[in-house]
C-alpha cells in the first residue's frame, strides 16, 4: 500500500501537482511511519518489509529494481555531504540498516541487519557491522 500511494503522490510531483504530492507523503508517514517522499526514485518491483514500517528514504534517493528494504531502514543523507544513497537492482538489506551518504550499492549485493553503510558496496558483495565492512563467504578464495 505504501508503495501505491509512493507511486501516486511521485506522478503527480512530476506532473508539478502542487500540494497533492505532499499530502499524500504525509498521510504515509502518519499511517504506515514511513518516510517516502514522492521525489525519491523508486523501482519496480520493489518490497517493503512490513508494510514500510519505519522506513525512511532520502527525497533524492534513487532505488532500483526488485529491492527489499526490511523494516526500520534507513537511506539518507550526511551533514556535509550533498549526494546521497544509489541503491542497484537486485539488493538485501536487512533489518535496521542505515545507508548514508554518497553511497552507491552495487547489483545483487547485501547489507546485513543493523549495518551501517558510509562507503561503496561492490556488485554482488555483502557488508555487515558498524560501520559496514565487507565479507568474503568461506570458501571463496579471493
């Protein structure tokens, strides 16, 4: 539902609707406590866990195809810093996360629960910890 009513509040915004788009925004963030503003670019495809709970994507945001942003999420920006969070296709992330910054996370990879990503994530690779570091799955030999 989160993600219908994202997808109609961002139409209207690029059709320069006013004040609609954000009504619509707010009435998300009261019902379902998710911050989705309708200037964020979101794929298709796209889950959010738990109806969006406590999810909170930054306005200029890009997200791409079939993600799955588990509950309590966070994609935003950094004090200091004017670009903010590309998320690829084909991402995990887990429970808690925070992605913040001038981040992009490449295609297929993983952020783990409560991990807190300030740097590239490559395409396929998984971070997890505080702040994110990069694992090598046992048996890889890399």
């Amino acid at each position: 539902m989160v993600l219908r009513l994202y997808r109609l509040s961002h139409w209207l915004w690029s059709l320069k609707v006013p004040i609609l788009p954000r009504i619509i925004s707010t009435a998300i963030r009261i019902v379902f406590s998710a911050v989705v503003p309708p200037s964020a670019t979101i794929g298709r495809g796209v889950v959010l866990g738990y109806g969006g709970l406590g999810i909170v994507i930054h306005a200029r945001a890009v997200v791409g195809n079939r993600v799955l942003i588990s509950p309590n999420v966070t994609i935003g920006g950094r004090s200091g810093k004017h670009d903010v969070p590309v998320i690829g296709d084909d991402v995990l992330i887990g429970a808690g996360a925070k992605i913040l910054g001038p981040v992009k996370v490449g295609a297929g990879a993983r952020i783990g629960a409560n991990a807190v990503v300030l740097h590239d994530v490559p395409d396929g690779a998984t971070a997890v910890g505080v702040p994110a570091t990069l694992v090598v799955p046992s048996g890889d030999k890399q």
